[in-house]
C-alpha cells in the first residue's frame, strides 16, 4: 500500500496546484457534512485535505531530518515545556496572575470554543481500524482505541467533553464561526480518507500527540475556579512521550515508512500532515479572542431575538420600553449603559447588589431560566468587573479538587469508569434482553459473522467519530479492544 501512497504524491501536489484558491471549501458546512454522513462527502473530504496541505506547504516545521533523531526531538521537547511549567508555577507561587483565563466566564468560553475539535478527538485515525491484522498499524490503532477509552464511557474523550460543555451550559458552539472548525474538519477529513493521506494522518498525529505547554497550564487554572481539568489531565497522561501517544506516534512513523521506494516523498507528506495541526483556531487564539463586554453583548443580542416581544410596555429604561431596546441589538452596549446608569446593575460590586441580576438569577427570579449557566457567569463577572480593571470576586471559590475532597456524604469514591454494564464478550444483563434492544443485536450480529474478519469490520463502523460514544459504539469499541489484544 505504501508504494501506492508515493505514487499519488504527484497527484495530491498536483491537484492542490489546479484547485482555485478564491473559492476554498468553508470547514463549519464540511465538518457537520462528515460527521453526519461521511461517505457522501468524500470528494469534497479529498478536496479539502488537499486545500489545507496547500495552505501550509509554505510553514515551517521543526521536524528532524531523520528517523533516528526522533526520539532525542521528542524528548527534547517535552523537557522544554516542563521547563517551561516548573518556570511558570514559580511564578504563579510568587505572585504572578493567571497566563490564560481573567475570569471564570473567560475559561468557560475557552471550553466552547474549543468543542468543534474535542468532539472529534482522535478522528484522524478513524480509517485504520481496518488495518487491525497489520502489526505495523498497531501503535496508531491502539492510539485511537485510548481515545474512545477502551470503550468505557468515562474514559471516552468525547464523552468526558461533552459532559463538562454540559455541566457549565456551554451549549451554541455550533454557531461558532470557520476558523474554530478547521481542526475538526481536518481531522474528520483524515479519518474518513486514511488510505489516500496515510503520510499525512502519520504526520498529523505525531505533532498532535506531543505534549504542549499550554495543556498544562489550562489544566492548572480551570482548576482553579473550580472546573474540572480531567479532560485536560487526561491527555498529560496518556500523551506522554515514555510510554504514551507520543511515543506510539514515532512508532507508527518508523513502523510505516517504506522500505523501497521513494521514502523523502513519503517523509515530506509526512511534514505536510504534521503541519496540518498549525491552521485554524487554537486553544491560545481562543484563549486570546475573548473580551468579557462583546460576549455579553452577543449573549443578549442572541436572546434579544425572542426577548424584543416579551417585555411588558410599562418596563420602559431611560424612557424607552424594554422591548424598544432589544429589537435593535446594535443598541445592546447603550442598552447595558442604561441599565448601569439607571442604578439597575452596579459594576464593580457584589452580584447581589444589582437589581438586574435579582431578575435573572434564583429559583424564584422573575427571569428564571432565560440564561444558561455559562451566560449567567459572563454577566457576573461583567458586574464585577469594575471599568478600572478592578473586580469583586466575591467569596472565594473552591478549587475542583479541594471540591471533590468535600463531598464526603458520596461515600467513597470509585474509580472513574469502574461503574458500566459489561456486555460484549463478557456477561449479558438481564435489563438488556428486549428482542429489540440494539445492544443484544450487536452480540447476536457479532456472533453470526462468518470469521473475525467480518466482526472486525461490523465493530468498526460503529467506532466512527460521530457513533463511537454513544451506547452501541462504547459497546462495539469494547469488543473490538478485546478482539484486537487477543
């Protein structure tokens, strides 16, 4: 197969080279198009990989030269970034202000604007599940694998991140704009057209599984206003460079490079792929686009759509109704400005204080339910953000750690995905035994396939990014992890 990669060398380049560049495939439509139907959308899938390698033919990449040196580079870098991290906690012990986040509402957001590419964490590698007889696909195979957790719901990734957009009302990410799906959309693109940009996939993975500085501290300073980090310490972990992702994907490089034929080809696909992760929004330019007024200003703009009918007339600021106000959200800002003036919210004080606040937060608030918990922390750290820079902070919030060690009327704590039905190759449950029940068919189709060849590839088309967390994928990824260790 490798020899038939480095024959399309020539085409892929050639191809990017014919593509008009004024019109580029947008990555928002094409990211929702591959999650929802993959194989409808595979030329256009091609086509977009193709403009992306295209757009970063010209990055540089820091790649050593050789095969031999990987491992030196490896841990080159990952003794630089916790150089970096032992400077930085100094620093934060000294004194020093968080590097990322300026408030809670600002690490929330960080969390939504990344979710176009958690949601498809690992997808890059969907294609090779195919390859499971090949011992030289085993490193990337057994990568994806620990992303989808072994098919353990607690330690599928995308279930871990889906849970905390969950928890902090962090929905709307769908309405994000292009540059904040490119990632995403690479990465499905990838997974759904491994055997056409196998370098590239190979390339792609070894520099998304290298562990950067930023992962650590993102995972440092959610914790500190209390937002559980386990998403991001997941991956400090299993990415690590002795035994983890990292190395697996030096393994899979070394594993895969051809033995005859044109290996400098096949290499320099191999820097196109690793290029690939440069592009689109990153989780510092999400970190760094975020200002605390223009969020609140687009939340109520967002909510002015339904709220500019719903007020009462006589609820009227500075001399205007309710209703006036949001029916042109570009009069939002004057609007805050209002409310400000008219003693209704009191920046730079505790929440309580104002009286706008009293309306929409509490069981009992007269605008109970209108915003989400995530909109409700931007308006509370907008209220206390003095026009000074200066803040209210209120009492002081429990770290997620030091807020776990609290609960100690949950008893004992088990360990995280110690708690699932086992079924698929282990037990039936009795409650699942419905004739219909679409995990009992999984079993019962796995058990009439002809050979493992067969039940290898019914599990993997329930391992695709957008099947692979639900209950029949976790199922299926655990009986396939079986099947493939055996």
């Amino acid at each position: 197969m490798n020899s038939m990669l480095l024959a399309e060398d020539a085409t892929v380049a050639a191809s990017a080279a014919a593509r008009a560049p004024a019109q580029p495939l947008r990555a928002r439509p094409l990211y929702f198009a591959l999650y929802e139907n993959a194989a409808a959308h595979a030329d256009e899938a091609q086509a977009y990989i193709t403009d992306q390698i295209a757009r970063v033919a010209a990055l540089p990449a820091d790649l050593p030269p050789t095969l031999a040196e990987l491992p030196d580079w490896v841990q080159q870098r990952t003794d630089a970034v916790g150089a970096q991290y032992r400077d930085y906690l100094a620093a934060r012990k000294a004194g020093a202000p968080r590097r990322y986040f300026s408030c809670r509402a600002h690490a929330l957001y960080f969390i939504k604007a990344v979710a176009p590419t958690k949601l498809v964490d690992g997808a890059w590698l969907y294609g090779l599940l195919k390859h499971w007889d090949n011992p030289a696909y085993h490193a990337l195979i057994k990568t994806y694998l620990e992303e989808l957790g072994e098919g353990v719901p607690d330690k599928n990734h995308v279930t871990i991140y889906g849970k905390l957009l969950a928890t902090h009302g962090c929905e709307g990410w769908e309405g994000l704009d292009d540059e904040h799906f490119v990632q995403g959309a690479i990465q499905l693109a990838l997974g759904h057209n491994t055997e056409r940009f196998l370098p590239e996939v190979i390339g792609y993975n070894l520099g998304y599984e290298q562990l950067p500085l930023h992962l650590l501290i993102t995972s440092y300073e959610l914790n500190e206003f209390g937002i559980d980090p386990y998403y991001f310490t997941l991956h400090v972990t299993v990415d690590n460079a002795a035994s983890g992702h990292a190395r697996k994907a030096v393994q899979a490089l070394a594993g895969l490079m051809p033995r005859v034929g044109d290996r400098e080809a096949f290499y320099r696909r191999v820097l196109d792929g690793y290029r690939l992760n440069d592009i689109g929004a990153s989780t510092t330019s999400c970190i760094a686009e975020f200002d605390l007024q223009d969020e609140l200003v687009r939340i109520l703009a967002t909510k002015s759509v339904v709220g500019k009918n719903m007020h009462s007339d006589y609820c009227r600021v500075a001399g205007r109704s309710v209703n006036d106000w949001l029916g042109d959200p570009a009069r939002i800002p004057d609007f805050l400005a209002a409310l400000e003036q008219a003693g209704w919210i009191k920046r730079g004080e505790a929440v309580e204080h104002s009286r706008f606040w009293r309306l929409v937060h509490g069981e009992k608030a007269e605008m109970f339910g209108v915003f989400s918990a995530y909109e409700l922390q931007v308006l509370r750290d907008w209220i206390t953000a003095a026009p000074d820079g200066s803040r209210t902070e209120g009492p002081r919030m429990l770290t997620w750690r030091a807020r776990q060690r609290t609960l100690d009327n949950l008893g004992e704590q088990q360990d995280r995905g110690a708690q699932f039905p086992e079924r698929g190759l282990i037990r039936r449950h009795p409650r699942l035994e419905a004739p219909d029940n679409e995990l009992r068919l999984l079993e019962e189709q796995v058990a009439a396939a002809p050979g493992k060849q067969q039940a290898m590839a019914l599990l993997g088309d329930l391992m695709s990014p957008a099947a692979h967390h639900g209950a029949a994928g976790l199922m299926a990824t655990r009986m396939y992890t079986r099947l493939f260790d055996a």
